[in-house]
C-alpha cells in the first residue's frame, strides 16, 4: 500500500494523494487531493489537535506545535484548541502551542 491509496475515510470517502476531492471549509470548491498535504493535522484521521478532514492551504492556515512537531490545522480545530483553555497563541513563534509550554518559556 503507498499513500496514494490509503483507504477511507469515516464518511466513506477514498483517501490518499491519487483521490480528487474539494477543500472541506464550508463554501469552498477548491479542488484538492486527499492526500497528507492538505489533512488537517497532516495525518489521516483525526487525534487530539486535528480533525480528519482535508483543506485547501487558504483554510489550513494555523500551525500548532504538538510535542514538538508542528502541524496545520484547520480554523475550526485552532478554534476549538483555543477555547479549551489548554492551548494559547504564542505570537513569538507563530503556533498554537500548550499553555504550560508558554509559561515554561517564561511568557503569560
């Protein structure tokens, strides 16, 4: 199996770099591939900063920095991270990173 065809996804659609789709954010019609590229979160599927749907790079514009890897995520995902209080912007580094890391790093 390569990343071309990786299957599909809850909604039933085929995933991976070879299946055409259209960009998620409601009211775009972009078209785009399902592959790594365009994956909120850059995996397929969701976890716990991403959701498992694909966007155009117009609305997969914010990085989060998980555990030390970086990832773009949706609007909707940065969104939801902020509200849960555990995650801040961190304007110094232009991400969204956890709360106990900015204050590590001595900001408030």
């Amino acid at each position: 199996m390569s990343w071309s065809d990786c299957g599909t996804d809850s909604k039933g659609r085929p995933i991976g770099y070879a299946h055409a789709g259209t960009c998620d954010h409601q009211g775009c019609e972009i078209e785009i591939d399902r592959g790594l590229s365009y994956a909120c979160g850059g995996m397929h599927g969701q976890d716990e900063v991403s959701c498992e749907k694909y966007f155009c790079p117009d609305h997969l514009t914010y990085m989060v920095d998980s555990d030390d890897n970086l990832h773009n995520i949706c609007t909707e995902c940065a969104d939801l991270l902020k509200s849960e209080g555990e995650w801040v912007d961190d304007d110094e580094e232009g991400t969204i990173v956890r709360t106990a890391i900015t204050k590590a790093r001595g900001h408030q």
